[in-house]
C-alpha cells in the first residue's frame, strides 16, 4: 500500500543526489571553467565538452540512484545509449569528423591565432580556431571558414613566428656577369631589411639567365609591404645601374652602343611616405584577434606571478598585491571571447 513515508523514503535520496549534483554543477562552472573561458577561443572544446560529459555522467547517477528495480533501471540506461547512439549515428558524418578534427587540432596545435597559413588555393591569417572550423583572414580582407576536417588530411603550410624566407625571380640577358648581379641583389635584399641573403641562379634559358634573390623576413606581419618593397628595391637596384630586366622569351636588341636605352631610373624627388602598411588593412580582425590572445597570456601570467609572491609578502604588501590582482582579473573579464567583425563604413 502506497503511503507518504514510502514516498518520501523513495524519492529522498533522488531529491538530495539532485541537489548535491546541481552544487558540483555549478561549483566546476564557476571555478574550472570560468577560469577556462579566458584563456582564448582554442579551449571553448575543452568547456563544452567537459560540461557535456559531466551531464551525461549526472544524468545516469540520477537514473541508478531512482527508487526503481533493477530491470527497470537497467531498461532506462539501455534507452539512454541508444538515444545517444541514434543521435551519434543520425548525425551528419562531415559535422562528427569535423568535431573529432578540431579536438585533434587543440592537441597538435599546428597553428595559433593571428598565424599566416596557406592551405589549398588560400592564404591569409588565422582569426578563429572554432569547434567545426577554422577563420581566415585573406590577401583581400575576406574571411573564409575552413572546415576542420580538410586541415587535417591536406598538407597545411604555416609561416614561423620567428620568420619566414621571402624571394624575387627575375630574367636578365647573358652579357651581364653574374657576379655583378649577385652584388645588386643581395644590395637589394640589406635594403628591404631582409637578413642573410643569398642568390641562386635558377636557370640558363634561351635568351636570358633567372637569378633568385631570397633573404630572411623576421617581422613576419608586415609579410605583404616586405615582398612589395623587395620588389621595388631590385627594380631600383638593376635600373639605375643600367640593367635590363628581360622576359624569358624577350631579346635584348639594340642598333649599336650610342642608342639611349630606355631603362627607368629612381626619381630624384622625394617621394611621398605612407606610415600605413597594407597589413593595417587586409589583416585587421587576425591582428586584432592575435593581440586579444597575447593580452590575455600576459595578464594570466601577471595574476600567476602576484598570487606566488603572496604567501611570503607582508600584511601591506599583500593588501596591495591582492588589489592588483582584483585589477587585473577586472581587466580580464572585459577582454572580449570573440573578435567581433569589423563593420564597413
């Protein structure tokens, strides 16, 4: 016979598993994830699916605590799995390699935000690294997604921070000795900025000799002005000594020694400086995104150094070391998740 002590005998300790599982809950939320959710867009996998994967464990603790037999009980996990299951198996294929993919990729980390990579026919710079793709900012202040599982089972090219080897290939005609050519251009490399440059001389055509002059960039943000300058350097360099470039299939012909050639030479005016780089504007939301990234490591890194030194500091300097860290972790929280995307004016 049915009564309110049964009742309450039965589902007391339902009530209170619920309870204790809402606390934890919300303890792991505020302390573990919280903590989490400012260290970048790359650990919003790690929250998500660690807050899956602590319901799905509450919610089979909530089943085997039920005053049920255990038939039932086991009937109801039975039905679980394969609600799970179902779901796993009714979902779409690309979108669960995409998932896995990007779990990889948080454990491999071939790429960070704000890092130049090339991948098929596109390059540009990383803004977002999501759950089922990843974010670039292109050559011509596009963005394009990239899903996870295609940066895994293609090769994926990625600038070094520490810099990267940036080169010109040019044509020039057999009468003029190499090794002239080679002191222009490694001239033009040391005035781009370029460190330890070098020529090879590539091919010997029909008409002419293709020369490549590389050196290495160390400021890699300023990768497309750096390869316009190089351009321009050589150009320089080769014309205001008289040199021609050629085209692979171009000969040089000239009616005799006295016929002026027509070579452009440097300007003798000043010409106009632009402070802004190309960089300024095709990169915005990668640049802005990458420094989201380093202010955040830098105030972590500053909060974790203060908290170190406050067991052997003073009653006044902890004070005031606990204030900066109230500071700094005020700074934190305003710092945005995502890069929200510039508007067009």
């Amino acid at each position: 016979m049915f009564t309110s002590n049964n009742f309450i005998g039965d589902w007391l300790p339902v009530v209170i598993t619920l309870i204790i599982f809402g606390l934890l809950t919300w303890l792991v939320q505020a302390v573990f994830f919280n903590k989490l959710k400012h260290t970048g867009d790359e650990n919003i996998f790690a929250r998500q699916l660690g807050m899956l994967t602590l319901m799905l464990v509450g919610l089979i603790t909530v089943v085997i605590m039920l005053p049920v037999s255990e038939s039932l009980e086991l009937q109801i996990l039975s039905l679980i799995g394969l609600v799970l299951s179902g779901l796993l198996a009714f979902s779409s294929t690309t979108l669960f390699s995409n998932l896995m993919a990007g779990a990889l990729m948080r454990f491999t980390q071939p790429f960070r935000t704000g890092d130049f990579i090339s991948f098929d026919t596109f390059f540009g710079r990383v803004t977002e690294l999501g759950l089922f793709d990843c974010e670039i900012q292109t050559e011509t202040r596009e963005l394009v997604s990239i899903p996870n599982n295609l940066l895994i089972n293609k090769p994926l090219s990625v600038i070094r921070r520490s810099g990267t080897i940036i080169s010109v290939e040019l044509s020039l005609g057999y009468d003029l000795h190499h090794s002239k050519i080679d002191t222009l251009l490694l001239q033009a490399a040391k005035q781009t900025g370029l460190e330890d440059p070098f020529v090879h001389v590539t091919q010997l055509g029909d008409f002419s000799v293709t020369y490549r002059v590389s050196g290495l960039l160390v400021e890699i943000k300023n990768l497309l002005t750096a390869r316009s300058n190089f351009h321009r350097h050589v150009l320089d360099c080769l014309h205001d000594n008289d040199i021609e470039i050629m085209s692979p299939t171009f000969v040089s012909q000239h009616a005799g020694p006295d016929v002026e050639r027509k070579i452009a030479h440097s300007p003798g005016f000043n010409q106009i400086q632009n402070d802004n780089t190309a960089e300024d504007v095709v990169f915005d939301k990668a640049e802005q995104a990458q420094q989201q990234a380093t202010d955040k490591v830098d105030l972590l890194e500053q909060i974790k150094t203060l908290e170190s030194k406050i067991p052997e500091a003073e009653k006044d300097q902890r004070k005031a070391m606990e204030k900066r860290i109230d500071t700094l972790k005020q700074e934190l929280a305003e710092i945005k998740n995502v890069v929200e995307t510039p508007e067009d004016e």
